[in-house]
C-alpha cells in the first residue's frame, strides 16, 4: 500500500491536486494508494497531538495514524512556504507514533512551488527528517517550479514535469 | 530590543531554562528583551493562523506578532526534535507577517539537545529559512548536546557552553 | 560487487582504516568488493581531470573510473572537514563521468570525525548532491564522531559504533 | 578591501564574468577589491596544499593566502556544480590558513547556474562551511538561474538580476 501525503492543510492546494495526480496514474500500475491529507489533523493538533500527548488524539490516530501504519511506502507532495516545507508536515510527523511509524519505510518526494524553486531546499530538509527517521528517500525528486503555468489542476501541460512524475512513480514501485 | 524565541511549545521544555539563562545574561549587559514564548499561540493555530488566516489570530497578534514588530534582533533556542527543530517553530514563523517581521533583522540560534548532535542540522534548515525571509544569521551558534548533563536549569556547569554563549550574545550585539 | 571508497587524500587518514573495517566486515558476509582510494587521483587532477578534461586522464580512469564502474553500490567513508566533507572528495565526483557513474546506483554513508559531530552536515551535503546525480542513499549513515577514543585502528571498542555499522552493511546488501 | 572569489578554476567560466560585474560595481561605489581566482591555485594543490601541507605552497601563499588576509569582507561567485558548488572551491577553503582567514569577516553569496536552480543548495552548503568557520553570510543570496539567457557576458539583460546585486552589494558594504 502507497500513502499520498498532501503536504499541507491549507484549502484549495494544489498539491491536493498533484496529489490526485498521482493517485490516478498510481491506479493505472495496478497500486493500491491511500490518501493522508494533512487537512484531518484535529484544530488543536498542536497543544492536543505532540509530545506527551502524542499518540492520545482519537481524530490523529484514525484519521491518519492508523493510514501511515497501513503503508510500506510514500509519495510525499511538498509544497514550498517560507524557504522550505510548511510548519505544519513537520507538525504531522513529529505527531507521528515514534519510531515504527516510517522506520525501513521507503519514500519519494515531489516538490511544489509557485515560483522558481520547486521546492528544493524544503526537499533537502525533508531528507534529512526522514532519513534521520530511518525512512529512505528516492533520489528522484522532481522540482515542479511555476505550477500554475505548467498543470491545470488536472493534467500536465509540461511533458517534462509529467515525464518526471511517471519515472518517479515506476522508480518508487520497485525501489 | 532583543527578542528570546523558546522554540518549542512543549511543557517544561529546557528550552525555556535556556531562554531564561540568556535573558538574565543579555540584563546584566544592559540589553533590553522580549520573552517570545510559543506556548502563547492559540490552540487552534495550524487552522486560525495560517494562508489566508495570518494575522486574523487576535490572540497571535497580542502575544507574538506585536511583540516580533518590536525586536531588531533575536535570540532562537532551538530544541531538536526528530532530526530537525520542532514542527510548531516552523508553524510560528508561517504565522507571522511577511515580510516585514524579520526582514532585515538579525538572529542568533542555539541548538538543545538530550543527545549529541546539539541540534545541528535544525540550525542549518532554519539558516536557509531566515535567509531566505530576508533575515542575518550570527555564523556562531552554539551545540549544546546532551543538554541534562550540563545544565541544572539555571546553570551550566560545562564553562565551554557558558562561555560560548557569553561570545554569542557579545557577537549579537554588536552584530 | 560493492565499492569502498575513502573519502580523503590525506596521508595517514583514519578513514582508510575505517575502509579496511568495512571491507573485513563486507568479505565475512562473502560480498566482494573494491577499495577506491582518492589518494590515486593524479597530483594534477583539479587541472587535468575536470570539466572538459574530465575523463581525459589515463591515471584517474584506471585507478579510479574503472573501478567505479564495476560497483553496484557503495560505502563512502566521509571524514568531516571544515564543516562538510573534504573538497577532494567532490573533486572525485566531479571528474566522474556523467551520469553513469552513479546514477540508478545505491549507496551507504558513514562520517567520521575526532569531534562531536560525526560529519552530521557533511552527509547532508553529500546526500543531496548524490540523489541529485540520481543514487539512492541509504537512511541509515552512522556519525562515527570522537573516532580516536572509540577506534584502535583496528576495531572498535564502542560496541554502539560496531553495531550500527553491521546494522548499515546488512542494509546496503539488501538496498 | 573586498575580496571577490570566483568559485572555479574553470576556463572561460561566466563566474569570472559575474566576478568582473561584481568589481565594476564595487568600484562605482568607491570599494576598493581585490580579484580571488582559483584558477591561480597550484596545479598539484590537491598534494601540495591541504592537511599538513596547508600553508606550504608559496604558489597558493602569493596568489590566494595574502588576498585573503588583506580583505574583511568577501563576494563568493558560486557556479552550480553537480549538485553543488565545485569541488574546487572547497580545496581553496581547505588550504586556506585556520581559522583566521575568515573567522570574523563577512561575506555575499551569488549562485550562477545554466539551469534553474541558480545555485541554492550550492550556497546553503557553502553557508554552513563558513558559519562553521566563523564568517557571517549576507542573507540576500540571489540565485542567476539560466545565467546565458540573461547577461551576455558584461550586462544583465534581466533586470531583477541587477536589481538583487545592487541591493545585496548594498547590503554588504554596510553589513
């Protein structure tokens, strides 16, 4: 089972949608995929799901807890803010059950940004958490800079971007 | 005006030993400080005041993002935590306003750890993060690994860690 | 067949005898491999061994191009250096052939030092720039830090530092 | 006196260029500089420069040391290279004297790049070397992706890219 990590709680995200992306082609190689959208962390996730609390959050561990732990693997979608992932994938994980929760796992990361960066600084973090964590990284990580100029919301517009998407995905079945 | 950042917003966190530890030497060298404490965001923050809801916190607004508009330079204590700094650090700096509330200014970080990296890549990822807000890093930032075995809470009996601090806060100042 | 490479030219470097560990350890568990040794870069590699002379140096492809490319996967012995790893060491990489050297390769990591911080940075830098060449790095990269108190040379006398490297052998075989 | 660093010792390398931009800049605004070309290094410097040879090239000493310790203050013209900044410039560092050479003094970091990323894992790499040693880095590190398609070798036709350099020369002379 792959888990389809939405990188953020913000609406209307387009990683949400670069999520979907991949949970089609993903259904097209015959995977079977769950969705974790950091949307279903509880409002008070940070003063009831951290810590000493960790672990005690009925909504975290149905929501999303119980999902990590069904997955072998994941595709993380990570969208850049402020020179590198959003606080709250970082909220997500340390809330995590430490450490089976990615330990031996394996990952791939896509970064995405309206501007120029695609999210490589966020991408180089994020390797660092998760190796730290034990979980391995796939080295292809695909930068999708100026998202809005290059996919719909639907599709790629940009064969590259798509090209990319499609090695990574076929790369992370048989990592 | 220097703003004290305890990066954490866990309960007896040392980090907060450790910000008292500076703000009590920064008032023996006649330096004025603000205690940033990120125990102070509203429960609720990862969906009150974040994307499109930054700065409509009231509570934020009151007791951290008045106070940021404040400093021109800031102490960051920084506790690791899975294998980077705290998610909720992150969380904090997507809340406040951009660009104006650190822009230009200038920080030091300190890295607390239980273990024995004393928070070293947490500092580097927060590094690329301020500068990339716009915001000077102090190059000495001092490791301050297995944190309880030297420090009794108000104290270090290691002098190395008190006197790379005592450098730390004179290279702040005139920073 | 699996590569062993030291990453220093430096005379006398613990790091070769840390290779020597590893290759004991690699031959017990009947996996065959090769020691690549930076020290067999030509004197004059960083004039004739790079950008458009790369792969013009009859010495470079022998004792080094060759052999990498009869590795599958690699340890990189990685001593810390002025913060991050030696520049020798990317001075190797840089004279490799692009992109095959590498690429869709797999590879395990180790830093070492005399300090406290085990070469924590210079196995960030490093793993960026491998998963940007397109090889895959292995999660776990122990941080062999205060060597000396913890290496005869021979063997290590932290029974920790022996077993995460086993832990991190039985890794890369299975990688 | 500020030292400008060209970041390779590639021949005909638009760093050298960008070096040159950079020092006409600096003379507009009444700075005296200093030209540091790596391509002034030794050609054996890999064996007759670093480790306990360090300071023993009169070649390196004349050419790059004395510059060095003339100026307070330094622009890093950073090419993107495999990933990061070419081996190259971390032997410079290496074979520079420790830890006067830059402890203290302050610098600027411009990433130059044929592709998009404009060098910035290049730079936060570099960033984390020379915090280590002691020197501060200027926030402001503008990335000059797709550096061919916008400066022809004396100007920018892209005017942002002006734009970032005049303020980050700004930015340095009062840092």
């Amino acid at each position: 089972m792959i888990g389809i990590i939405i990188g953020t709680n913000r609406k209307e995200a387009v990683s949400k949608q670069v999520a979907a992306y991949y949970e089609k082609l993903l259904a097209k190689k015959q995977q079977s995929t769950l969705l974790i959208d950091l949307k279903d962390m509880p409002d008070n996730m940070i003063t009831s799901g951290l810590y000493d609390q960790a672990g005690k959050s009925e909504q975290f561990q149905k929501r999303l807890q119980e999902k990590v732990d069904q997955c072998q693997k994941f595709i993380v979608v990570v969208p850049e803010y402020n020179g590198s992932f959003p606080g709250v994938l970082k909220v997500f994980i340390d809330g995590l059950k430490f450490p089976d929760s990615v330990k031996s796992k394996k990952c791939a990361l896509v970064g995405v940004s309206d501007g120029v960066q695609g999210g490589v600084l966020a991408m180089s973090h994020l390797t660092d958490i998760f190796n730290y964590l034990g979980m391995h990284v796939l080295a292809l990580k695909p930068k999708l800079s100026r998202i809005s100029q290059h996919f719909d919301g639907r599709n790629f517009s940009n064969p590259l971007y798509a090209q990319l998407i499609e090695d990574q995905v076929d790369g992370l079945i048989t990592y």
